[in-house]
C-alpha cells in the first residue's frame, strides 16, 4: 500500500475529459491568432513603405519589405532565411558591432550614415534598430527601420555647394553685389566690393533702408528705386550715377534679379563701375572731335583711306580746295581711281617704304590734279586704327612754289657760280699774263742793269747799287711767285690743261706744304673725263673739305681716295681729328656743308657727311660721270 500511495502521489492528475477539450479548444485558438498576426505582420511588413527587416539572433532574415529590396537591389531574391553578412559581404565591421549591441539590448539610430552600393558609389542611409522579444521576454533578434537618403543628401550636398559658390562669387567678385528686401527696400547683404567701392561700411547699409543713401544717389535715381520696387520687374544693364562716402562721382551699369530669399521676395543687384570707360569714351569723342576739327580745318592737304584697297574714307577741305574733287566724288573711290599720281613710280616707292617701315616722312611727290595741272607734294603718311580698322592717314603740303623758287634760286646760283669762276679764270689769266709778265720783264731788266754794271768795273757806288738791284730782285721774285699763287686759287691751270685728277693731286700737295698736315692719296680711278662744270664743282668742295679740316677737325693725317662705279666718280676725304658731332652735321647754319651740298646738287651731285666724335670725319663728293 505504501508503495502504491507512493505510485499515486507521484503520478499527476488527469483532468476531467471535460477541462481537456476547454483547454485544446483554447490552444488552438490562441495558435490561430499567432498565426494570424504572423500573417498580419508579414504582410504589414512585405508592403509597408519603409526598408525594413527582421532578424533572428543570428541575423538571419525572417521578414523583409519589398521596399528593402527594392532599395538595396534585392528585387527577385529570396533571402529569408539566409545570413544578413552573406547577402552583404562588405558590410563595414562597425555595423556589426552595432548589430551585436543591439542583439543585446541596446536600441540604436543614426541620422546620416553613408554606405557603398552596389554599384560601388557612396550612399546614405537613416536607420533604427530594436531589438525583438519573445513572449518569454527573451530577445529573439532585431528589428532595422532603413530610409535611403541618398538623393536628398545629395540634393543637400548640391544646395550646399550651390550656397558655398554662391557665397565665393557674392563675396570674391570684383562686381558690385547687393541683396534688397523688395517689400520695404531693406539691404540685406552687400558684398566686399561693394564696402570698398563706395566707402561706406557694412554697418552703414545692412539691416538700413536702400533710400538712407539718398543724399549719395543721383538726381531722380531715388524715384527710379522706388517705381522698380512696386513693380518687381528685373534691370538689365541699367547706368546709375553715385558719389562715394567720400564725394567721388562714380558710374555702374547695373543689373537685378528678384529671388526667393526664405520666402522673401528680394533682389539680387550686381553693379560694374563704368566711370573710367565712360571717362575714357567722353575723352574719346572729345578726342574724335578734336581730331574732326583739326582734320577739316587744317590748311594742309589731308585724307584717310583704307589699307588694304586704298579707297578714301574721308578727305579734309584742303583736299578739295587743291584737288578739284569734290567729297562725294573722292571719299569711296582710290588715288588710282582718281587719277591722282602722275608719276607710278612715285606711288610704287611709296607702297615699298610703307611696307617696310609701316610709316612714310616727308616724301617729296607729285599730283595731278582734276583739271591735269600738277603740283609738287611733300607727303607724310602714318598708320592709324579707325573703328578697329587700320588706314592710313595722309598728310600733304603744297611745295610747289616753293619748289619753283628753289629751282629759280639754284639757276641764279648755278649762274653766280659760272660767272664767279669765270671772272676768276679771266682774273687769274689777266694777272698771270699782264702783271707776271711784267714783273718778269722788270726782273730781266735788273739783270741787264747788273750786268752792266758788273762790266764798267769796280766803282766806290757800284757796291750799293748791286746791293739795291739784288734786294729789287728778290722783291720781285717774291711778287711773282705770290701773283702765280693768287692765279691758281682763282682758277688753277693744271685744271683746264691736265684735268680733275692731277688738279687734285696738285692741291694735296699744295695743302700738305701750307698746312703741315700729312696727306694720303690713293687714286682707284685712274683718269675721269668730266665736263669743266662738274670737274670745277669737285675741285671747288675739295677745296672746302681741306680748309674744314685745317680750322676745324685738329688732325694729324688726312686720307684721299678718288674712285669710280659704273655711274659715278666719288672723291672720300677722312681724317683722324675729333670728329664732326650729330648736332654740327644736322646745323642749318653751317654755311660750308650747305655750300658743298649745293654745290653738288647744281651738277646732279650729292656730299654725304658722316663722323664719330673722337674717331675723325669722313666727307664723300658723288658726281654722275
């Protein structure tokens, strides 16, 4: 018995039938209702509009959203069931340990935590995550809430970097920025440019009404302000005239947009200050008319023509006045056109020296005018920029009576010269055939007297007598030598009777024996057959070279070289004293270089001047053979 009390107290009770189906019934309901809100929360899950996902405590995937795969490019996988780490294998190690503080309690978010994609750019996620308990309170694994942010961090990124560069220009432009407040005309903001412009600070303008600066602002700018802000409309390119703090007058060109500024309406004004290209431009037009008036005024003769095509843009009064061409007849149409260059080989030196040196001075031309008289021209012609064009601008001054008197000058001059050489040849003649020969005679008859007076034999007189005849003798001797001296500067013989070149080796020899100075002749061309003219005009500049070098050079040793080309006989004369200077070559009042240069210029000659101070001088005569 014991031992069967001791069976029934160990074996439990059995329920009545009735308690059992209860308690079954109830079971089976209770699993209904789990198994109804798992398919409740599945589906709750599976089409909520969030990224989420459940996990076991292995994370291992119970239930995802179709917004999960679709934001992790999942669409088409099953993953439930598999290891959260093998469907994302390079899941960063500190999500991990996220995962694992979770698992053990812990409930963690984060607002902004980027991760790669798939396709390997960076992504950003908003998340959650709770950990899940069973109904024992026993954690069965973690619940992850997910929201990709990615576009809107970009588009914050993208705002951000619009704000910054924003900022960069509005602060770092060299324009003139402001923003107005359009309701009540309030300056927002003003950029640095606009401080250091203007002068005023930014505690004088911002947080202040625009028309504070009224008494700055130009006449009727105030009453342009206000009408642009009841209309809201925007300014484009806009001239504004301003003074600074300080009282300086300054012009922008000024242009504004209306913006949306934290739902104000404002104005966006950037301004560039235009005083010094209006400056420039007002003294441009002064400068064009200026130019207009001395252009059209000017008594010279004056056009602007094209470069390339040469066709006249303007011609001045002068112009007309000379040409016979009236504007309308002469601007549009070329030189060649107009029949104005008489001579083409005057016009073709012209187009060579323009291209060469881009500049013509003083060119001496001639031009035919519209009734056919022709005038000589001295011509200057300069390169100028019109309207982005390049023209030339003309310049011209009628020589002709002054060429006419020239010539007229230099015939009475060419006629003073001849008449001058021959009344000195005829004067040396006179005096080397008259007064010579009488002096020769005179001392042939001392002769005679001493002669006879040498026969009468010794007288106590006789000794004074011969004493005076002798002295007379040596006067007369004397006398001669100097009237030969006199007659071959006048006019030397070896001249006419020898010609050019022994003439001038006869007057190096005379010039070395006068003056000391030693000279050197070198002859290259032999014997030259010039007319008397221009043989007496190379003589005559010789002449004056040697006479320049004994006042003036302070030499030691003159060299002469006589030469010839296929056109011309050339006469250098060099020395080795201090040297004619720039400022003595170029004097007008040099009446020696004049007269050398005239001189060759009347037998179609020319003499050239060149000379270094301290290196000597050299002189070139140049007649035509």
């Amino acid at each position: 018995m014991k031992s069967s009390e001791a069976v029934m107290k160990r074996t439990p009770s059995i329920p009545p039938p009735s308690v059992l189906t209860t308690d079954q019934t109830r079971l089976m309901r209770f699993e209904e209702e789990v198994k109804t809100n798992e398919a409740l929360l599945r589906l709750f899950i599976k089409h909520t509009p969030a990224a989420i996902a459940m996990f076991d405590t292995d994370m291992r995937y119970l239930q995802v959203s179709d917004r999960f795969l679709t934001d992790y490019d999942l669409e088409g996988q099953d993953i439930i069931g598999k290891l959260h780490y093998d469907v994302f294998p390079n899941l960063p190690d500190r999500w991990k340990e996220v995962h694992k503080r979770i698992l053990a309690g812990a409930v963690e978010r984060c607002e902004e935590d980027p991760y790669v994609t798939s396709d390997g750019s960076t992504g950003w996620l908003q998340w959650e995550s709770l950990p899940w308990r069973k109904g024992n309170g026993e954690i069965g694994g973690l619940i992850l809430f997910t929201q990709v942010i990615t576009e809107r961090k970009r588009a914050e990124e993208a705002l951000r970097a619009s704000e910054e560069r924003f900022a960069k220009i509005f602060n770092f432009t060299p324009f003139r920025m402001g923003i107005l407040r359009i309701r009540d005309g309030m300056v927002l903001e003003v950029n640095d440019s606009w401080t250091k412009d203007t002068g005023f600070s930014r505690n004088e303008i911002i947080n202040q009404p625009i028309f504070k600066l009224s008494s700055s602002l130009d006449d009727g700018l105030v009453e342009k302000l206000r009408e642009v802000l009841t209309t809201r409309q925007p300014v484009n390119d806009t001239e504004i005239r301003f003074r600074t703090k300080d009282g300086r007058a300054v012009i922008a060109n000024t242009s504004a947009v209306v913006i949306d500024l934290d739902g104000e309406p404002c104005y966006l004004w950037a301004a560039n200050d235009i005083t010094e290209r209006k400056q420039a431009e007002e003294a441009l037009q002064a400068s064009e008319s200026r130019f207009s008036i001395a252009f059209n005024s000017n008594p010279m003769l004056a056009s602007i023509s094209e470069l390339e095509g040469g066709r006249f843009l303007a011609v001045n009064d002068s112009f007309v006045a000379l040409t016979g061409y009236s504007r309308e007849e002469a601007v549009g149409h070329t030189a060649l056109e107009l029949n104005l260059w008489p001579n083409p080989e005057d016009r073709r030196r012209v187009m060579e020296k323009l291209k060469k040196e881009t500049r013509v001075r003083d060119f001496e031309g001639s031009i035919r005018l519209k009734n056919g008289e022709k005038r000589v021209l001295l011509l200057s012609i300069e390169q100028i920029e019109l309207d982005g064009q390049i023209c030339l601008l003309h310049v011209a001054d009628d020589i002709t009576l002054r060429k006419r008197a020239e010539q007229a000058l230099r015939a009475l001059s060419a006629r003073l010269h001849s008449a001058r050489e021959e009344e000195g040849t005829r004067i040396a003649r006179e005096i080397h055939d008259e007064l010579g020969g009488a002096l020769t005679g005179l001392k042939w008859d001392l002769e005679k007297i001493d002669n006879t007076l040498n026969g009468l034999g010794d007288g106590s007189q006789l000794a004074e007598v011969r004493n005076r005849i002798g002295n007379m003798t040596t006067i007369i001797e004397t006398t001669i030598n100097t009237v030969r001296r006199i007659a071959a500067e006048l006019r030397p013989g070896v001249l006419d009777d020898l010609g050019l070149v022994a003439a001038i080796e006869w007057q190096i020899e005379q010039f070395q024996s006068r003056s000391g100075l030693k000279c050197h002749l070198t002859n290259n061309a032999k014997e030259i057959e010039l007319d008397r003219e221009k043989a007496t005009a190379v003589f005559r500049i010789l002449q004056e070279i040697l006479t320049n070098v004994l006042r003036h050079a302070g030499a030691a040793n003159v060299y002469v070289k006589l030469g010839r080309t296929k056109h011309y006989f050339e006469v250098e004369v060099k020395d080795d004293g201090r040297g004619i200077t720039e400022s003595q070559r170029l004097n007008s009042r040099s009446l020696g270089l004049l007269g050398m240069k005239e001189r060759a210029l009347l037998v179609g000659g020319d003499v050239r001047v060149t000379g270094k101070e301290g290196a000597g001088t050299t002189v070139v005569v140049r007649v035509p053979l």
